[in-house]
C-alpha cells in the first residue's frame, strides 16, 4: 500500500516533499494511516487535530493524537470549538457545523505554516459513501463523480488545496496498516450513530446492495473514477461553449447570451448555468432539479424572473440571460442610453452625436431611395432603420421619455399607444427606460431604436428619398 501511496502522492495530489503538508489527524485508523504513510514517505508534515468537544471522549483524543505527534517528532497544532453552540447559532446541521469549523482551522494552519496543501483521510469508503449520498440527492455527474485527489475550497482558501491521498485504499486497509505500525487508533463511538445520514448509508444501505452484488463498493468507485474522466472531457469542451456564450462575467453576476442558450440544447444550458452558478458561489453544489427549472425558465420567453439557487437569481433582459446575487451592481453599457443630466440633444442632417458607454448616434441622407427600400425589407439590425424623408422634418431631437408621451408603432395601422405601454409590450427592461434614446420631432416619436419606427414615417417601395438612421456601440 505504501508504494501505491507514494506515487498517489506525486501523481494525482501534486505534492513536493519539500514543502510542508498539514495534515487533518482526528486519531482514527485513516487519519494516523495517513499522517504515518507521509511521515514514511519522506513528507515535512505538521499534525493539525480539531477537538468538536461533542463527547467526553473528546479531550482525551486529543492527547492521544498529541502523544503519538510528539513519539515520531512532528510538530502539532491544535484547536477546540463548541461545535454544537455554533451549529445552533448558525442553523446549520452537527455534520455542517463540525466540517466547516475543522476546515476553518485547516486552513488556517495551512497559510500560518506556508504549507502547500492540506491532507484528509477520506478513503474509498468515503469515495463511495459520497456518492451514494449524491446520488440520493439527483445529483449530476459533478456530484456522482465523488471527491477527487485534489481540489481547492474557495470558502477557505481560493489558493491551497485540499488533497485525499488515500481515496484508491479501503477502510480495513488503514486498520492493518495501523496495526503493522504500532499506531493505536481512537474509534469514535458516533459513527455508528444511525442519526447521521453516511453513518446510515455506510451501515445500512451498502450491506443490503451488497446482498445483491458482493462487489458493489468497488463497482461505485469505478464507476466515480469513470464519471471523473468523463466530466474532464465535458469540462474540457464545456470551456470553448462558455467563451462563446458570456458576455460579461464580475463578481456578483454572469451575463449570458440568451439567443446562444435559446439555440442550444437544454443540457448545455443546465452546464453554463451551473457554471455560473459555480463562479458566483464556489463550493455550492447546484442539483439538478435547480437546473432543470432554469433551463425550462430559459425556453420560455414569458418568463421574466425566477430565484435559482444560494440566494441568487435568473433572470433576462432582451437578449441577456443574468445570474446574479440579489444585490449586483448591473450595467447599462448594454443598452443605448442619454448621458447623465442631458435629458435632450438636438440633432440636424447629417449628423452624428456620442451617448453613454460608447454608444454613437448617426443619422443622414440616402441618395438611393431604390436600395434603401432593398436594405429595408431585408434589414434584421435593430438598431438601424430607413424613413421616408418626404415626410420628416430637417431638425430632430433625441431625448428621454416624457410623462404622458405616446406612439404610433409600424404595424398597427396608425392606431397610437402610449409609450409606456408600448416599453411594457416589447419587454423593455424596467430599468432601461428612464434614459433610453427616442427619436423625436417635437412631441412626436418618430423612431424608438431598437424596437419600431412610426407608422407614418416608414418607407415605401414608391419612397423618392430617404434617411437612415443608426445606433451603435464603437468597438463592441
């Protein structure tokens, strides 16, 4: 085993005997079989043991771990915590509690010692228990993958990884390595607690599935070590999807392309959303009923909002699909909007005017009516269009909506609307409209970009001039 273990541990965790390693010994057979193989394997370790106080058995583990650091030499750190007052106060289960608490600790020793990483004794017992639990949970193939070798945990440390060297050997594995070594391990009468979920799963479940295949517990960790490459592959080729899907990406939200989602199948949808999900929120695991919902949230154009997990919310605005926290500074860049405190600018053929954030205002005249009604029919760019200049005036105006201002959209025979009706119709987003341009003759809105110019002012085939009009944003 201990062969096996050395080469685990250069080739799957990364580890420089040179460097020291923190590792997690709570004084049972997996943690004093790792701290030992370490120690055996030529590895600068610091014994790291974190008392929950949850038994009375407790303190006198921690002396134990103690004396066996002190028997072989290494250096020790140790820590307590009432981890059932924390778990009270902080809502959270014993076993939450209890794991964030140790790991805070972890890690805390891990930057104090410049330590490269910090070892756990998870084994394939726990590989499998995890799994399973996954599994019950509907878990997709990040989950059923189980727990790899190495990892980073954000919410401890964006840059130290975890590492479980000993996830290819078995629980009695450790124990005949303890007792080969003289190393005197303390068994915790919790764990065979029927209270706890994995202790439920570890004694309970796996006995009866192997009544049915003496071999299951291999055959789930096989089938995690097969999950783990294929989600690599899926990951690997997830990359190049994302670079062509998001648009912008900060620290509280991730734009996406709504017409790329829209275009694709709802199971790459389901991987960028988890995706974003996993940028927002490190280490939040998002199962997939929470994606199932989004992706059916994404084909259906009805849909303005809806919360998807961890607090954070789904929602879009024209082409943009947002995962965002609930309190995200959003952009306006996106959109076309009058500059601060400019609630009107005048405009005169030919003309050009800068807005906000890059977005550029043009107008002129076109000299041949008879390929201005050929670009018209054929034009899909919102954000342009081509009027009848015999109807127009010479001296334009764009500006910000006014109370009471109403329309007369292409397409409704003449009939008028009121402006705020016509935002509310073509889903203009709610925030987007204070300061969104209009093209204006007096009181008369000629033209709203990105959506229709008025009926009276559209070209017609028989049209002898015409003007052309363009929104854009420089460099985008």
């Amino acid at each position: 085993m201990l062969e096996r273990l050395k080469s685990t541990l250069r080739t799957q965790c990364g580890l420089d005997p040179d460097q020291p390693v923190i590792v997690g010994v709570s004084g049972g057979p997996d943690s004093l079989c790792l701290m030992d193989a370490l120690r055996e394997s030529g590895y600068r370790i610091i014994v790291a043991h974190f008392n929950h106080k949850l038994r009375a058995e407790a303190d006198d583990e921690a002396v134990a771990v103690e004396k066996i650091a002190a028997r072989h030499r290494l250096q020790y750190v140790t820590r307590s915590a009432d981890v059932r007052a924390y778990a009270n106060a902080e809502r959270l289960s014993i076993e939450e509690a209890a794991r964030n608490l140790r790991y805070k600790f972890l890690f805390e020793q891990a930057q104090h010692f410049k330590a490269q990483a910090v070892a756990v004794g998870h084994t394939a017992d726990d590989q499998v228990e995890t799994v399973l639990m996954h599994f019950m949970r509907g878990a997709g193939l990040n989950g059923l993958k189980g727990m790899t070798y190495r990892t980073c945990l954000p919410a401890f440390d964006p840059n130290i990884p975890v590492v479980r060297p000993l996830l290819d050997v078995w629980r009695e594995e450790t124990v005949a390595y303890c007792a080969a070594h003289d190393l005197t391990p303390q068994y915790d009468p919790s764990n065979e607690s029927v209270d706890f979920l994995r202790n439920r799963v570890r004694r309970e479940l796996i006995p009866a599935l192997e009544s049915y295949n003496p071999k299951f517990r291999e055959a789930v960790w096989r089938s995690a070590q097969s999950l783990s490459a294929d989600l690599a592959l899926l990951t690997e080729a997830l990359e190049n999807w994302w670079k062509k899907c998001v648009i912008r990406e900060k620290d509280d939200y991730v734009m996406l392309d709504l017409s790329f989602l829209a275009a694709h199948s709802p199971g790459l949808s389901r991987n960028l959303i988890r995706r974003a999900v996993e940028r927002l929120m490190p280490g939040h695991e998002t199962v997939y009923a929470v994606l199932e919902r989004a992706a059916a949230f994404i084909a259906d154009p009805q849909r303005a909002r809806m919360d998807l997990t961890g607090g954070l919310v789904l929602f879009r605005e024209g082409d943009a699909l947002y995962v965002a926290k609930p309190d995200a500074d959003l952009p306006f860049d996106h959109w076309p909007q009058l500059p601060p405190q400019q609630d009107s600018i005048s405009l005169s053929l030919p003309g050009d005017i800068d807005l906000s954030s890059g977005w550029k205002f043009s107008l002129q005249e076109w000299e041949k009516s008879e390929s201005a009604w050929e670009k018209s029919s054929q034009n899909e760019d919102r954000f342009q269009v081509w009027l009848d200049a015999e109807h127009l005036p010479n001296q334009f105006e764009l500006r910000v909506r006014r109370a009471g201002d109403v329309f007369e959209p292409l397409g409704m025979g003449g009939h008028s609307q009121k402006l705020s009706d016509f935002f509310v119709n073509v889903k203009l987003p709610q925030r987007a409209r204070d300061r969104w341009p209009l093209l204006c003759a007096g009181d008369e809105v000629i033209w709203v970009p990105g959506y229709r110019p008025a009926e009276k002012y559209k070209l017609e085939r028989t049209s002898r001039k015409a003007v052309y009009f363009t929104l854009r944003r420089v460099g985008a």
